[in-house]
C-alpha cells in the first residue's frame, strides 16, 4: 500500500485530498496544526486504518516514522483575511514549511508536490495567465506575505529538484470552491452564500467590476491527482478558465438562494487586490488531458446546500 502525507489535512482542499487518495487505495497520513482548519473535515476518516492524523506545526521539523512514497504540501493559511491576520505564519509555512518538507521527501526518496497559487502572477499586466508569465507582485503590500511565500515556495522546489534530484511537482492554483470552505474565512463566495442565507448585505468590494475564474473543488483534485502522477516538474496553472465578475458571482449566489432580504452592497476595495484573474490552462490540457468539468451552475447548487447546512441563522 502506497502512503502519502498531506499536510493541512483538515483544510479545505487537504480534506478532499484526503478522501480522493483513500479512494485510490493509500495510506493517508494528515498533518494540520489547526490553524485555519478543523478536524470537523477529517472526522469521518477517522476510524479507518489507513488513516492517520499527526496533529503539527510543519514550519517546525517534520518526522514520520517509516516509508512515504508522497507527499502533498498544502499547509498555509490561504484566505486574504486569514494571511493579512496571521502574516508571520504565513510566511513561515511557506518557507520553512516548505524546506521541511523537502528535506523530508529527500530523506524518505517521496515525490512531492507543493501548492503554489494564481497569487504568484499578483495584480496580473498578462491576461489570461500563463505560466511562463513572472507576475506582478508588491512584495511590501498586505497580500506580499502569501505571495511572496508562495513564490520562495516555486523557487526552493525547483532548487531541490535541481540540486538534490528530488520528484518535485508545483500546481498553480486558482480560486476554487466548494463544500468545507470555511464559512467566515472571509473570502467571496463563503461571505457571499452566509450573507444571502441570513438574509445580510451582500458585500461586494469595489465596484465588483474585478474578475476572478472560480473551479469546483473535484474538478481541482482531479488536476492535483493528474499532476502528481505526471512526469512533469514546471509549475502547472489548475483552475476553470470560466471568467466572471465579482458582481455577477454575487448576483447568481442571491438569485440561488432566495433570500429577498440580501441585497448587494459595496464596500471599499482591498489594497492590492487583483483586477483580473484567468487561467490559461493549455499546458494542463495538454501534459495532463485536464480540463474543468463541474459547470459553475453546478458547482454552486452543491455548494449552496453545504452552506445551508453550516450557516447558523
Ligand atoms: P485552508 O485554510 O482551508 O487549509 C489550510 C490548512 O493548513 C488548514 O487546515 C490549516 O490549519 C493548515 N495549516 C496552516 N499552517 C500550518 C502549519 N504551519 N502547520 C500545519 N498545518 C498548517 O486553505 P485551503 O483553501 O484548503 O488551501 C490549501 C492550500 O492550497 C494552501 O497552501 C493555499 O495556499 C493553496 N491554495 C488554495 C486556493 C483556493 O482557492 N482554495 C488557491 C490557491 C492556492
Ligand atoms: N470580495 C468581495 N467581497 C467579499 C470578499 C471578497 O467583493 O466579501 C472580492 C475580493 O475583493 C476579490 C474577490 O472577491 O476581488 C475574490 O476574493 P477572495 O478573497 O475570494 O480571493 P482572492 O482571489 O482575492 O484571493
């Protein structure tokens, strides 16, 4: 049986990892200090053998006893407000974090891929993103402590590919949703569907004219799963080129849920906060026949019914 370690296990896209690699047959190791998540993600995996959980801080030196053949590193906090909150960790995780975890696939001869972003690209002066573009980042803004942690994180993973031979593999991911987002993580669609549901004003930044490209979350771990058993060690753009604007994304969550108490309302646009943002996803269609599947209509009907669940009224 193969074993794979995940840290941020009990986040939002490392709990779905999780349940995709017990699917594929794995022993899954989880590792998560709990920063930002909750091991309400992961308790249903709880009583299965081939399930781990290693409750630990990987800015800090990281053990595991044994073989590992994988390893995914997807620890960080990942929301604006959670970075802007917590800029020291997020700059740890995304450093030392990322050199222990290296080290370790070193020491166990584990392929490793490491979560990097669409952050990368910044305030993007190319449109869509491709990956060979070098991106537009204020390295002294508010949002430069994730960005700038998810670009040391690319450098040090090429340079432990390029050096010590490591299996490495670099996924650039774009704004993905899904059920186990984080209700008050403060990023657009949580704070959209919470808002519609208690029936608030939807806050919109800005004048909402900003674009984002948003994929559903199985659609993403499809490409991660895609990408890790590639043979391809450049960083790979994952995300649904479907572009759309804030404002409309906050009108089709209002219509979707109903409430005729939420209305749209606009508040001040964030320093720094991206214009643009669309993948070009030619490389993934290519290397990895990967392209999104789960339509946004689609996407946030599911979502929709999780928030219902979780959203306290
Ligand atoms: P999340 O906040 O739901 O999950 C992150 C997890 O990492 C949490 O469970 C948190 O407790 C854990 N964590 C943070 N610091 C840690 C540390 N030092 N040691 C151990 N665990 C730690 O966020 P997410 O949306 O699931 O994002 C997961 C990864 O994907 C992040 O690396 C993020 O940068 C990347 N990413 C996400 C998106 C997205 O749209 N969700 C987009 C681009 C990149
Ligand atoms: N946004 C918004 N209202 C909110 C939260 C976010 O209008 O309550 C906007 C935000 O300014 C950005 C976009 O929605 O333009 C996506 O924000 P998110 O935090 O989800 O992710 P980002 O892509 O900025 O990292």
């Amino acid at each position: 049986m193969k074993k794979i370690l995940i840290t941020g296990a009990a986040g939002f896209l490392g709990s779905h990892l999780c349940d995709r690699f017990i699917k594929e047959g794995f022993h899954v190791i989880g590792m998560d200090n709990l920063l930002t998540g909750s091991l309400d993600n992961i308790k249903h995996l709880f009583p299965l053998k081939e399930f781990e959980y290693y409750h630990h801080d990987v800015s800090k030196f990281v053990h595991v006893p044994g073989d590992l053949d994988y390893i995914l590193h997807f620890a960080s906090p990942a929301s604006p407000i959670d970075y802007l909150k917590m800029p020291i960790q997020t700059l740890k995780v995304g450093a030392l974090g990322t050199h222990n975890l290296l080290g370790l696939a070193k020491a166990k001869n584990a392929r490793i891929l490491v979560a990097s972003t669409s952050e990368v690209y910044g305030d993007p002066l190319i449109h869509p993103q491709k990956e060979d573009y070098w991106g537009n980042v204020n390295p002294v803004g508010p949002r430069g402590v994730y960005d700038e942690a998810k670009r040391f994180l690319e450098a040090i993973t090429m340079a432990y590919h390029n050096f010590h031979g490591v299996e490495t593999r670099i996924i650039r991911i774009f704004n993905t949703y899904g059920p186990r987002m984080r209700v008050n993580d403060g990023r657009a669609l949580p704070a959209f569907f919470s808002q519609a549901i208690r029936g608030e004003g939807i806050t919109v930044f800005g004048d909402g004219s900003q674009t984002r490209s948003f994929c559903y979350v199985a659609d993403l771990v499809e490409g991660i799963y895609r990408l890790l058993m590639s043979d391809h060690h450049l960083p790979v753009n994952i995300g649904n080129p479907d572009e759309i604007t804030i404002k409309e994304v906050a009108e089709e969550v209002v219509k979707l849920v109903g409430n005729p108490d939420a209305k749209i309302t606009y508040k001040p646009l964030p320093k720094d906060d991206p214009k643009v943002r669309q993948p070009d996803i030619t490389k993934a269609r290519e290397i990895l026949g990967w392209e999104p599947t789960v339509s946004r209509e689609e996407g946030l009907k599911i979502t929709m019914e999780y928030f219902r669940e979780v959203v306290k009224v």
